[in-house]
C-alpha cells in the first residue's frame, strides 16, 4: 500500500522548505524523510525546514526511536540542518523534544519550533555559518 501523504519541496535561499500533508503513521513519516534525503543531494543543499501536518494520533516514542535508528546515518550524511514545524493542532510538543535529543545523540542537528518564523530563524542563522 502506497504512503498517503503529498510533500512539496521549495527552494529557498540556503535550505529546501518541505511541506507535508498526510496521515500520521510511521511508514509515511519514513517516506516522506526517504524522500526529504534524497532531494537534499540532488538540490545539494544540507539545511531543510519541515512543515508537517499529519492528522491521527501522535506516534509513541518506540516509534519514532525506530524511524530515528533506522534513518540517523542517511539523515546525517545528506542533512546538516533540520528545522521541524508540526502544525497539526494534536501536535507533541514531548514527541519533537524526544526527536530532538533521539537526533542530537546520533550527531544530527535537528530542532522543534511552534512555527515556521521561529524555524526560519533558526536555519538562516545555521546557513550563514557553514
């Protein structure tokens, strides 16, 4: 079965902004990371913001500790920066702390913002200095 989630990359100055729109699951959210790699080597750019917006529940920590183990070294090698913005009114804000430390122990500099304002200061700051 076919992940149900759309993801829209553009470009920006410095880094990608990745929209995406789906289910909340962890076969979308390990596709839609796949995918998020893969387009940060072919655009040869290692910063991205991601604007997520996911309807269900919020995965349990096991989960996400999953996607994280099985991801860290492609993530790492391909993404030097990662901003995530979950808009989803049932977001976790505990779910996006564990991801950040989950991700920060693997060597990844990964960050949760509220929104996409606080996301992109983050970046540029991280873009200006590399």
């Amino acid at each position: 079965m076919p992940a149900s989630y759309t993801l829209r990359i553009e470009q920006k100055k410095g880094y990608l902004h990745a929209r995406i729109v789906g289910e909340n699951t962890p076969e979308v959210t390990r596709a839609y990371v796949v995918e998020l790699i893969d387009a940060c080597r072919k655009a040869k750019c290692t910063a991205v913001l991601v604007e997520e917006n996911l309807d269900g529940p919020r995965m349990g920590a096991g989960e996400l500790y999953g996607i994280v183990h099985e991801l860290h070294s492609e993530f790492r090698s391909a993404i030097h920066a990662a901003a995530f913005v979950d808009t989803n009114p049932q977001r976790s804000d505990a779910n996006m702390q564990f991801v950040e430390n989950a991700s920060a122990n693997r060597g990844a500099s990964v960050a949760g913002f509220r929104s996409v304002a606080e996301a992109e200061a983050w970046l540029q700051i991280r873009v200006a200095g590399s």
